[in-house]
C-alpha cells in the first residue's frame, strides 16, 4: 500500500466535471510518467509521476459537441489553419487582453504550423484543473500539436494559450511527445513510500498532484566521513561524495571521471577557460549540505545547500547499472528544471526537511 507524505508546492490540480456523452474525449485517472533529458543526447522513462485525468481518444474536430472543451478546440484549429486573426481573437476570454503585438506573432508563427501540418482529429486530453491539455495529430500522426483550454466562471471554454508557459504545462507537452504512439494507458507505479506533492495554481485554477519516492537528509559532504551516513541510497551518496572530494583534493582527472562524456565536455570547457585551480577555488564551498535526494529511479535529483535557510540547488545523476553514477546535465537546461527548480517546489522540500539532523 502507498504511503504519500503530503507536501504543498506551486503546480496545478484537476477538479475537471468529465462529460460522459459518446462525442466527448472520456477521462480515467492516470499516472503519467515524465521523461528526462540527458544531456540533450536521449530521454529515459523515470519514477516522477504525474498524477492526472488522461484520455486517449480518437475524436474528429468536427464531431464535437457544442458548448463542450473539445468544442473550443475544434474552433481555435479552424482559426489558425483558416490564418484568421480576427476569429482568432474572439476564442479567448472577453476578459484577456489580446490586442499585444506578441499574441499576433505567435498567431503567425502557430497558424503557419497548422497549415503546413493540419489536425483532425483529438488524440489525447489531460485535465488539470480548470485547464484542459489536448493533443492533436491526424490518422497517421497522433502527436502533431497541442493546445490548452480553461474552463473560465461562466462556464465557457476559452483559448488558453497563456498557460502553455506554466512549468507543468510545458513538462508535460514535451514529454507526451515522446510516449509510444500505441500505448492505451499508463502501467501503475511499483509499489512503495512516495512523497505526495500538490497544491493550487495561481489565479485558483487547480492544482496538480507529483509524486516520487525520497528521502530527507542533513550530511555535509565535505566535512563528514561516509560512516556518518545514515540514510538509504548509500551507494549513490558515495559516488555524490566522491565526485566532490576529488574537486576539493585537486584531483582533475578523478573529478572529471564523475560526469557522462557530454557533461564532462561541458566541465571541461569551463576549466579550460580559466585553470582546474580556479574552477576548483569558485565552486567548492566550506559546507556543501544534501538536504533532499528525489528518487526518480534512474535518475536522481540530489538537492542541497550551504547554510540552513538558504534556498536549495539541485544536481542530476543518472544510473547507468548496479552501484554506477554519472553527474549529467551540466549547462543543459532541461523542461523537468521548470518544475524542480522552481521556489516553490524547492521551499517546500526545504520546509519538509527543516530541522532534519543525523539522516
């Protein structure tokens, strides 16, 4: 049976009333798992979940039925292959201001893609929230675009395009892209101790639930031997350790050891440009304190800081096999560091492992 600590953090969760008519994209609960980048090189299946309405569907746009999400859908399509900014406009909240000269030029650039590539169809919706992520494809391409509606207070539906720019919305709108073109439902996460993390969206539009397994922690990695560890993930703590003693012994060749051969490409470059001596003076500090390791099996997302209170960083470490690490995704912005990295996310695992010691 899953435990779930719960934890609040900034994302979005869905309170969505499914239709149940045939013509309506039908939802079941699902956990969807998000892919992670590597070094911009491949993406690997991990162990963060998002918690979500999902259905697969295989609705033609013009079988929608009116006054529904999917109603909205079929109409911002028609206005961005039709290149018609006038109509465009009107699928949005009389409420939002869609006169800005941006909205024009992501109109353009938007409509164009839809005219080179046309939807017919909805082949997959999300709900989150008050917010509902569809994707979009045709009979031999189920992943051609995607588009956000929000359910607004009067019950209408309207263009959402200001959401796409939310962390989650735009985590999971690359990492459905990625999933099999055939799979039908996601497989249920193994069983286990998982952290729960939810929590309202700005502007009260929902909210939406992540989880993964984890683990508190309180241990400096320059100043304390490994025996004083007391945590699970021993292995991983060890390679963590290790990485950062042969930077702080001056080790060039161990430390560079420690990352995949595309971060250490990157690291390298950096010590380059100045000298080891110096890289190794500007990024060693006195205290160096994991705080959080997120297990996303495999990847790990190992969060730390260097005096108590200040906000957390996190680094990335892939598995590659039994007891074996690589530090990854140095200078390499991923999607997934929208969500992690944001404060909110990162001050509530800092107020859960508040007053921590000894782990």
């Amino acid at each position: 049976m899953k435990q779930r600590i719960l934890v609040p953090i900034l994302l979005l969760l869905f309170s969505w009333v499914v239709s149940v008519r045939a013509q309506d994209c039908q939802t079941i609960p699902a956990d969807v798992p998000v892919r992670v980048d590597i070094d911009g090189v491949n993406m690997v299946s991990s162990r963060f979940y998002l918690n979500l309405a999902f259905g697969p569907c295989d609705l033609p746009l013009s079988q929608a039925v009116p006054k529904t999400a999917e109603a909205a859908v079929s109409a911002i399509v028609q206005t961005l292959i039709s290149g018609n900014f006038a109509a465009y406009q009107k699928t949005f909240s009389p409420m939002d201001d869609t006169n800005e000269k941006n909205v024009e030029m992501v109109f353009d650039y938007q409509s164009a893609a839809y005219q080179k590539d046309p939807p017919d169809r909805i082949t997959q919706k999300y709900i989150l929230g008050d917010l509902a992520f569809f994707v979009l494809g045709d009979a031999n391409r189920p992943f051609l675009h995607s588009l956000v509606v929000i359910r607004s207070s009067d019950k209408n539906y309207y263009n959402g395009r200001s959401f796409t720019l939310n962390p989650l919305v735009g985590n999971l709108d690359a990492s459905i892209k990625i999933l099999p073109e055939d799979f039908k439902v996601f497989a249920d996460p193994p069983q286990g101790n998982y952290v729960t993390v939810s929590d309202v969206l700005p502007n009260d539009h929902g909210a939406v639930t992540c989880f993964f397994k984890g683990q508190t922690a309180d241990w400096n990695v320059l100043k304390q031997p490994l025996s004083d560890y007391r945590g699970a993930y021993t292995d991983l703590i060890a390679f963590y350790q290790s990485s950062y003693q042969n930077l702080f012994k001056r080790k060039e060749e161990a430390f560079l050891d420690s990352f995949s051969p595309e971060s250490r490409q990157k690291v390298q470059l950096l010590i380059d440009n100045r000298s080891f001596e110096e890289y190794a003076f500007n990024t060693t500090l006195p205290v160096h304190r994991v705080r959080f390791i997120l297990d996303a099996d495999p990847v790990y997302f190992i969060y730390w800081n260097s005096v108590d209170g200040d906000g957390l960083q996190y680094e990335t470490v892939l598995k590659t096999g039994v007891g074996k690490f690589e530090r990854v995704n140095i200078e390499h912005p991923t999607m997934l560091d929208h969500l992690l990295g944001d404060q909110s996310f990162a001050g509530n695992l800092q107020s859960k492992v508040a007053g921590t010691a000894g782990q």
